[in-house]
C-alpha cells in the first residue's frame, strides 16, 4: 500500500505539469523536436530520482528509463501535432 496519497497525487500532478512545461517549450522546433524532449525529459527524471534518494548511477537510470522516456516524448509529440496541427 502507498501511503500520504495527497502527497503523492501533488508530486504526479506536479510531474505532469512539467512534461507539458517541456513539450510546449519545443513546439516549434519541428524535426529535432523528439530529440530535444527526450533530453530534456531524461533530465527532469534523473534530477527527481536522485533526489528521491536513488544509489544507481546516471548511465544505469538510464538504461532503465530509456523506453520510457522514449514513449512520453512520442506521446507529448503527438498532442502537441494534434494542438496546434503540425
């Protein structure tokens, strides 16, 4: 079970926030635009997860999250192409 559930709504609603904050950073940036939110992206995970308390080292956080971070920036891509129609 997960406990302090406002806590943690607060902490995703906050994480959410900062992918739109990312994706509407490069709206414009056309066809390196996948590139610039995956990077950005893997920035914004790996500075939470280190300060979250994570042993791992960079290049292992990584390798774990490369999929994923891969998928949100696809999926941030694609509302932003359907937003504003490019």
């Amino acid at each position: 079970r997960i406990g302090n559930l406002t806590h943690h709504a607060n902490v995703l609603h906050g994480l959410i926030d900062d992918h739109v904050a990312i994706a509407r950073k490069y709206r414009e940036h056309g066809l390196n635009r996948y590139t610039l939110l995956v990077d950005e992206l893997r920035e914004l995970l790996l500075q939470k997860i280190i300060l979250h308390g994570c042993k791992l080292s960079q290049e292992k956080i990584n390798d774990l999250l490369s999929i994923d971070i891969g998928l949100n920036a696809r999926g941030l891509e694609s509302w932003l192409q359907a937003k504003i129609g490019k």
